[in-house]
C-alpha cells in the first residue's frame, strides 16, 4: 500500500464558485468507497457558508466513469488526509492569506521530511501556498521547477484583471511579478525561477497576462501547438531535471477538454483528452524529482455523471498508485489503452526514462 500525504484546500475564495470548496471532501469519500454508492450525487452544505445548500440532480455512474472505476480498483493507493478551511471571521484578503500561510506549511513540511504530497483544491489560488511551501523547503530554491498544466495563464495582478477573482493570479504571483495586494497573499519571500517554469495546455488568455509572461521570458506550449501531452509532459520534465532538483506538477482540471471534465469553473473547448493526461502521469509515475502534485478548480455542480470526479481520482492513482501487475498489465488497459501503443498514435516509450536530455519549444 502507498500512502501519500494529502492536503484538501476546503476554498473557493479565490474564484466566483461557491461548491468547488467540496472536492477534498468528496473526493476523499470516492477513494474511502463511502459517497454514497456515488449516486445519488451527495447533497452537501458549504462550511462556510451555512446557509446555502447544494443540490445536484441525482446521476446514475454510467459509461466512462464505470470504466474508469475498474481501473482504479487495481490500484492500491491511500491518501493520507488533512482537510484545511478558511477562517469564519476577517476580510476575503485576510482569509486567503492566511489559508496560504497554511498550505504553504504543509508542502515545506513535507519537502523537508522527503514526503510527496498531495493537495486537492479549492481554487486554483492555493497553487500559492502548495508551491511557496516547497520553495520555502529548499536549501537553493533556484532549482525548483513548476509544470503548470492549465487552460489559462493564471497571470493576472489586481492592476490587470477584470474579474479581481485570485484565482487567475497565482502564477503572476509565483514568478515574484505581484502588485502589492497580491503579494500580501502569498506566503514567502522566494519565487519560482522564471527559466523553471513551464504552462502547458494553454488556449484562453487576456493580453495582460500574456505581456507579463512574455517579458518574463516563461515558456508556454499552448494548446494548438502540443504532439500530444504525454510528449509535451515528458519535455518538459527532462528540460527541466537538467537544472532543478525538485519539481511540481500543478493541474488546473479545465486544461482538459470539457467533454472529458466538464466539472470546471471555467471550461474552454479544445483541451487535452483525459486518457491522453492519465497515460502522460502513468509514463511519469512517481518521478524521482516530483516533490508533489496540485489537482484544482473541481467545480461540482457543473459536474456530469460525476465524470470529473471520478478522473480526479484516476488522475492520481496514475501518477502515485501502484503499477498493475502482470498478467494483468501485459494486457492492454480499457479505458487507459495500450501505453506502448502510443500517445495520439505516435510511439512513445514504454517507460520513462530520465536519462533522455532534450529541450522545450518555447513559444511566445
Ligand atoms: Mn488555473
């Protein structure tokens, strides 16, 4: 059994959602076996927000995700839960500060003991507490590198968005390029190494944002420009293991495409396939330099048959569970396909190897 240590960010005071605080918690019910037979959808009251209530229309588990469910069965993986929520009292800013103080805390302490983790969002806003923790970590933080799968840029500042929702700023806010608002919610003096960060995915973005990351020099593999996401997953961890001692993998889930996961605050059409991402983080399982994953913006109530749910959870036990064993693994995989068949229909090796060296295509 693999026990991975697990942060659920009970929070959504970083975008316009109210539910998307649930994830944590419902997805700690799905790998404990014990939502509810997962139909009908739970009915849950927001803690913060007592009275409100959520309802879903009951669902019936069908097609993908019944597929999906017999793959995980195989693997043998428990998460090791903390759940953290915002404080009841204070200003939206205080809170928000104040819950990535938190999360930052939980990734140093884990950095420091060699532990990987786990944090389930909430917004994608925590992705500043989850990687300023792990900066805080480490004796050179220069050597850390984030891979942020998104559909987005995630690149504003108080000064340029529209929304003011925090959850379109983190990256401006990890790269060290905050406004002094922003800055007051992010937990440490240490920024990410612009030459160590890689947006993958990307296909919605204000001009704001793309200025910023321009000039910065941060390389983007957009959407349109991608052979496949395994490819571009693989790139850009051999590029950056050249240079970083530790690496974080950061996913905003609207980088899939919306018919695969549609439970997304913010869906935007021609994303990656979601058997493509979970063959990607199998031919990356448990990377030696992967200090961590971030899975945000699970957004329940625009969820379909729990589809994003249930890929929330394959996505991690492609990356953390235990590999299948053989005969079974010998056997093509039904919903995952044959890995050695290739991604896209290309060949792509039958197991990562971290000895390859090559660079990313940088665009601009
Ligand atoms: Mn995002």
């Amino acid at each position: 059994m693999v026990a991975v240590q697990t942060l659920g960010v009970v929070s959504c005071l970083g975008g316009p959602m109210h539910y998307c605080g649930f994830a944590a918690e419902m997805l700690r019910d799905l790998f404990n076996e014990s939502l509810n037979k997962l139909t009908p959808f739970v009915v849950r009251q927001a803690p913060y927000e007592r009275n409100q209530q959520l309802t879903v229309r009951p669902e019936p588990v069908v097609g993908l995700n019944q597929r999906l469910f017999k793959v995980q069965k195989q693997n043998r993986l428990q998460l090791q839960w903390q759940l953290l929520y915002p404080e009841s009292q204070g200003s939206k800013e205080d809170k928000l500060a104040n819950l990535n103080k938190a999360i930052s805390q939980f990734t140093e302490g884990r950095t420091k003991e060699n532990q990987r983790f786990l944090v389930i969002g909430g917004d994608h806003s925590c992705a500043m507490g989850t990687w300023a923790g792990v900066l805080n970590a480490m004796q050179q933080s220069d050597k850390f590198g984030l891979i942020w799968l998104d559909a987005h840029m995630d690149a504003h500042t108080f000064t340029t968005s529209p929304s003011g929702n925090v959850h379109g700023m983190p990256v401006a806010a990890l790269l060290g390029k905050a406004d002094g608002k922003l800055a007051a919610l992010y937990p440490s003096s240490r920024v990410v190494n612009v030459a160590n960060l890689i947006l993958i995915g990307i296909r919605n973005y204000e001009q704001e944002e793309y200025g910023l990351l321009k000039q910065a020099g941060v390389k983007i593999v957009f959407a349109n420009q991608m052979n496949g996401i395994g490819s571009a997953l693989i790139k850009a961890i051999d590029f950056l293991s050249q240079k970083c001692q530790t690496i974080g993998i950061s996913i905003d889930l609207d980088v899939i495409d919306p018919t695969d996961a549609p439970g997304v605050e913010t869906p935007v059409c021609g994303g990656i396939k979601a058997k493509e991402l979970l063959a990607a983080l199998s031919l990356i399982h448990r990377h030696p330099k992967v200090c961590g994953l971030e899975i945000s913006e699970f957004t329940p109530e625009h969820d379909v048959n729990n589809l994003t749910l249930y890929l929330m959870k394959a996505l991690i036990e492609a990356f953390y569970g235990e590999p299948e064993r053989s005969p079974v693994s010998s056997k093509p995989n039904k919903f995952l396909g044959s890995i050695s068949s290739g991604i896209k229909g290309k060949a792509v090796p039958s197991r990562y190897s971290c000895a390859k060296s090559k660079t990313v295509r940088s665009t601009e």
